[in-house]
C-alpha cells in the first residue's frame, strides 16, 4: 500500500485494481503500512494496530488471513502462496524492509526533526521517540 492507494483519486484506482485481482486467479498480499488514509474493510473487526497484512487466497476467497503489526514489533515473516500444489513460501517482511532502507538510503532522505506523518497513540508515540534518540536522531 502506498498513500495514494489510500486516499483521493488513487483509492478509487486502486480499488478497481483490487477487485480485479480479486475476481480472478491470483493471490493477493497487501502490505498495509501506512497510518493514514483509508483501509480496506474485512469481515471482521480488527485490532487497533497500526500496520496490516492481508493474504487473499484466490481459492479461500472470500475468506481473508491478517497479521496485525503493533508499531514497536518487528515485521512478521508472512507466507506467499504460489501455483496450486506449491507449497508456500516465506517472506520475511522486517529482513526485506532493513535491505531496501540500507539500500536506497533511507535515513539520509527522512526528516527525522517533525513528527511522523499520521497519528499515533500516546504510546506508540513515546516509543517512536525513544527509538529515535537511541538512534541518534533526537537529542
């Protein structure tokens, strides 16, 4: 998920993207970790975390697995289904995320000075800034 695909003229594109992925053969993961904007609803209620993944099984459709992510856990390693009678494989979300901030250089291009961008709980906000002075970024 990105912000466009959460809010403005983007959702809407993204929502018939969606729906085609959904209407067909292909599995469906979406990395949801973005704060802001608008999510996609499921059959259920879900926890008051910040961060989803969302796995749709092309033949499990309708039924939909999740993993919640609380801010201050690592990202999970989640299963990524292939051609019927492969068995699954394993992504590791938290190892993929550390190669592509490393490689692309990430903590030159944040401004570590403001406030992350949507909101976060009074907790999840104490625990954003105590990581970020353990990093050097705060005083």
């Amino acid at each position: 998920m990105s912000p466009t695909n959460k809010r403005g003229n983007g959702l809407g594109r993204y929502a018939r993207k969606r729906l085609q992925v959904l209407s067909g053969s292909a599995h469906l993961v979406e990395i949801d970790l973005i704060r802001v904007g608008q999510r996609f609803p499921v059959d259920r209620v879900l926890p008051s975390v910040p961060y989803f993944v969302f796995l749709s099984r092309a033949e499990r459709r309708p039924r939909v697995e999740y993993w919640p992510i609380p801010i201050a856990q690592p990202l999970p390693v989640i299963p990524v289904p292939l051609l019927p009678g492969d068995p699954d494989v394993s992504l590791d979300l938290q190892a993929a995320l550390n190669t592509v901030h490393a490689t692309v250089g990430y903590e030159f291009m944040i401004d570590y000075s403001t406030a992350p961008p949507g909101p976060l709980s009074p907790e999840d906000a104490v625990w954003v800034e105590e990581r970020l002075r353990q990093a050097g970024r705060r005083p």
